[in-house]
C-alpha cells in the first residue's frame, strides 16, 4: 500500500518510521480544502472545480497487471448544504 507514491505497508509490515509519517501528515495536509477564513470572499466562494488536491492511494495486490481509478465525493456538511440551493 501507498499512499502519494511513499510505501506504508508491504509484504503484511508497515514500512513506516517518523519521518515517513511525517510526510504523511504533509502529504493529507496539501490536499484539505483552505478553511472558510482561508478562502477569497470576493470571487462569492469556490469557482467550480474549486480545486484539484487529491490523496492518491496505491494498493498493489499481486494479482496481475490491471488497474482501475475509483474518485471520491466530497459529502461534507458544507458542501451538501451548498448544493441543496439549486433546484432544477
């Protein structure tokens, strides 16, 4: 398993050490949204997309060569609420 192209688990052990977590918690840092006091008020909130921080994660089954790409959604209280504004 990886996670932005750093190894954290292989062959059943955790490859980690401090520095390593360290660079963990930066890599998952870069990718959070900046907080409501972060953002430009003027531009009336996030333009869309409103960005393109994503977390990649690596899972190597040794299984064969294929591959597949699975995207998230963002369902936080905040960003639901936003989007129950529009109606069609």
């Amino acid at each position: 398993i990886a996670m932005g192209g750093r190894r954290l688990f292989e062959r059943g052990q955790f490859a980690l050490d401090s520095d390593a977590e360290d660079a963990m918690y930066e890599y998952l840092q870069s990718a959070q949204l900046p907080s409501e006091d972060e953002r430009d008020s003027s531009q009336g909130g996030w333009p869309f997309p409103p960005h393109e921080r994503c977390v990649e994660i690596e899972i190597d089954l040794a299984a064969g060569d294929a591959d597949a790409r699975v995207l998230g959604a963002d369902l936080t209280h905040e960003y639901v609420t936003i989007n129950c504004d529009y109606r069609s």
